[in-house]
C-alpha cells in the first residue's frame, strides 16, 4: 500500500514537472514572439540554449529588450550572440552597463556596423571588460597611431582581441611596418586589409618570415609590393612559404597553366597556394594532402578561391562523399563547375531516376572520361539526356561548317587566257627537252 502510494506520489510529481516546464516553453515562445522572431526559429533557440528554461522571464525581457531596441541590433544579431554567448543574455546588469556608455562608443563611431558592436559585446563578456575602458581605448588607436574611423571599425570587426592588445604591443607592429618600408599613409590601409596583423609578435613571427623569404632570393622591394596588395602574407606561418615555393618549383603542366600561375610574380604565387591549402584544410584535409592535389592538379591554383569552395561543398552536400575523395581524383577541383561537374552529374541523377544505371558511378566514373567518351557511354543510348548534356558535333544532325558557304571561291587560283604565242613557245620548250 505504501508502495503504490509512492509511485502515485512520484507519477504526479513528475506531470506537475513536465506542465511546468511545457509551461515554461510556452512563455519564452510568446516573449520571443512579442520580440518579432518568428515562432520556428524558437524551438531551434531552446534546443540550442537550454539554459533559457532556467533565466527569469523578466531578466531575458529586459535583455532583449536591450539589444533590441537601445542597441538597436537586428534579429540575426541577436541569435548570433545567443549562439556564440548565451549567458550573455542571462546577464542583465553587464548589458545595463554597456547601455549606459553605448553613447560615447556611437559618438566616435556614428555609423558602427551591427557586427562590429556584436563584437565589441562577446570581447568585453569573454575577457571581463569594463565598458568604461572601451572608448579609452578606441581613442587610443585613433591618436597614438593615426587609424581612420573606418580602419578602427574594421579591426573591431576583424579582430576584436586588439581590445586586450596592449599598446607596446601595436606600436611593436607599427614600427616594424615602418621599418621594413611601408610608407605611414599606406599603414593605415594595411591595417583595414589585415586587422589581425595586430596580434602578430613581431621578434617571434614577422622577422623570421621577412628573413626566410629573403634568403630565398627575393628583394625588400618585391615583398613591399605584395605587403602592399595584400596584407594577409603577413600571416603565414614560418616554413610555409618555403613549402609552396618547392611545390611551385616542381610543377609539372602545360606552359600556358605555368604562365597563369606565375603571371604576377613568384611572391604572389605562393601565397596563392597558401589560400587555396588553407581551403582545402578548412574542410578537413591535412596540410600534405592538400599540397599533393594542388601538385597532382596544378589548374586548382588558378581557380579562385570561391570556385573551390562552391565545389567541394557540391561535392560534401549534393553528391554525399567525403573531401577526401579529391585526393583520389583531383581533377574534379580542376575542371569547370558550370560546363563539367553539373551537367554530368545530372545526367546520372537523371539515369539513376529512372532505374537505368544498375551500377555505382563514382567519381573518378563521373570526372575523367573524356567529353566525347562520357557522350557514348551515359548521353547517347538516351536522347532524353541530350537536353542535359547538349550535342556533339558529328553525333547526329549537322555539324558546324569550317568555312562559311562560298568561301573556296576566294581560293580558287586565277585563269589567263591562252594565245597563239604561247603555246608556240611551250611547244618549242619541249622539243628542245627532246
């Protein structure tokens, strides 16, 4: 008896739980609703932030509250910051404070971006700012070392740590630039380019690759140069360089690859291979297998860095296989996306469709059969696929001419009329032969 009065006891325990919390979710719905976000983003926000359940209703109200409408952030503002930091929102008394000197960081900065105030909010909350700090600090980048407005937004954008920077710290890289050559109006530009340059040591960091590039063989001037057009070769790291100069040393293709490749320098060269291994990285590839496509498939290095990207995420999303698939058969990263990849692909999805292809075909199946091979093989037992794929010349109907109609006219040779004369004068040519 007192056992099923136990576990009635704990039944009814356990429904009040569930309707209070069922209750709970209901009332953050609404708040969020009564906020303008719209209601299927809310179950996403309390799957992802589960400690909501647990804020006060009043707490999260003047929060959003907050962000909302004296900050003026936009929605997807908000869920980023309750993304990257959701006890940000949990703490009312740090977003009053922030509030309250909001307005001196908007007078120096009138047009500050949303993203770059969301910066400034996860920097403070991270490393424990005082927001009476913050405007003595962004006067400090705009006096001590002459940043525009603009190139003061742009680092806070970039690169938020330079809040916990310290000043010997940014005038270390100042003077470096200087020294190395970049002329004082052109720091600044530097600086907008690459933020993170900030952050760089420059005993540890930025002299030992100006050194290592140098022995290499290349001038001060040839490496301003670059400095100057993009900033971000400041960031790589030291040996890197070295490694993306012996893979473009012992290329092997076509001397009109060779020539688009090296067509603005040695110098750039490398530092175009440095962004396309660091793409490849960036979805899970080593560094090694990485530098071997780019040697297996010298075209990747003149493909821009979004094409890259465009293709490996068709290949990770539509086609379902892995990144490391291009390790095998990297010349899918070498051909075109919009005149190979796609219509190929297509056209066995659309085989697949109708139960046509009883087999698997792979990628290496789909990537290196030849135009006219691919033609015979999958397009031209079904005419259907020819509005995919499009026609061959000489596969059925009429071909393009080589020459327009007519054009032979103006190749025939000439014809003089032949007289009495001449054909005495051959007449007496042979007869001497005889």
């Amino acid at each position: 008896m007192a056992l099923r009065a136990a576990s009635s006891n704990a039944r009814f325990l356990l429904n009040t739980h569930s309707q209070s919390h069922y209750r709970k979710q209901i009332a953050l719905a609404t708040l969020f609703q009564k906020h303008g976000f719209p209601s299927s983003l809310v179950p996403s926000l309390l799957s992802r932030n589960p400690s909501l359940l647990r804020t006060p209703l009043p707490d999260l109200r003047h929060s959003l509250s907050t962000l909302l409408f004296s900050l003026r952030l936009p929605q997807n503002a908000v869920v980023s910051l309750l993304t990257s930091s959701p006890s940000l929102l949990l703490d009312p008394t740090f977003l009053k404070t922030f509030q309250s000197h909001f307005p001196e960081i908007q007078s120096r900065f009138p047009k500050i971006s949303p993203s770059t105030l969301v910066n400034l909010l996860l920097c403070s909350r991270k490393f424990d700012l005082n927001p009476l700090d913050l405007p003595r600090k962004l006067d400090l980048l705009k006096t001590r070392f002459a940043f525009s407005a603009a190139t003061v937004a742009k680092v806070l954008e970039g690169f938020p740590d330079v809040l916990i920077t310290s000043e010997t710290e940014i005038t270390n890289v100042v003077d470096f630039l200087v020294e190395f050559g970049i002329p004082g109006d052109e720091i600044d530009l530097v600086v907008g380019l690459f933020p993170r340059v900030l952050g760089i040591g420059v005993e540890d960091r930025l002299r030992p690759l100006v050194r290592e590039i140098k022995e290499l063989g290349f001038t001060n001037r040839e490496l301003r140069r670059e400095i100057s057009r993009d900033p971000r070769i400041l960031g790589m790291e030291i040996g890197e360089f070295s490694r993306c100069l012996r893979l473009l040393e012992s290329l092997k293709c076509r001397e009109a690859i060779q020539d688009r490749i090296m067509g603005s320098g040695m110098v750039r060269a490398c530092f175009e291979v440095k962004l396309r291994v660091d793409c490849l990285c960036g979805y899970g590839l080593t560094r090694n297998d990485a530098l071997k496509v780019l040697w297996k498939e010298p075209r990747v290095i003149c493909y821009e860095v979004g094409d890259i990207e465009k293709k490996v995420e068709f290949l990770v999303q539509r086609m379902k296989c892995g990144v490391e698939c291009v390790v095998d058969v990297p010349k899918y990263l070498g051909v075109s996306f919009e005149k190979h990849i796609v219509p190929r692909y297509s056209v066995v999805e659309c085989l697949r469709g109708k139960g046509a292809i009883g087999f698997e075909v792979g990628l290496k199946d789909l990537v290196m059969p030849s135009r006219l091979r691919f033609y015979n093989l999958y397009v031209k037992p079904y005419p259907e696929c020819e509005k995919i794929y499009g026609r061959l010349k000489g596969c059925g109907g009429e071909g393009k001419r080589k020459h327009p109609v007519g054009l032979w006219k103006l190749f025939k040779p000439e014809k003089f009329p032949e007289s009495g004369e001449d054909v005495k004068n051959m007449r007496s040519f042979m007869e001497s032969l005889v």
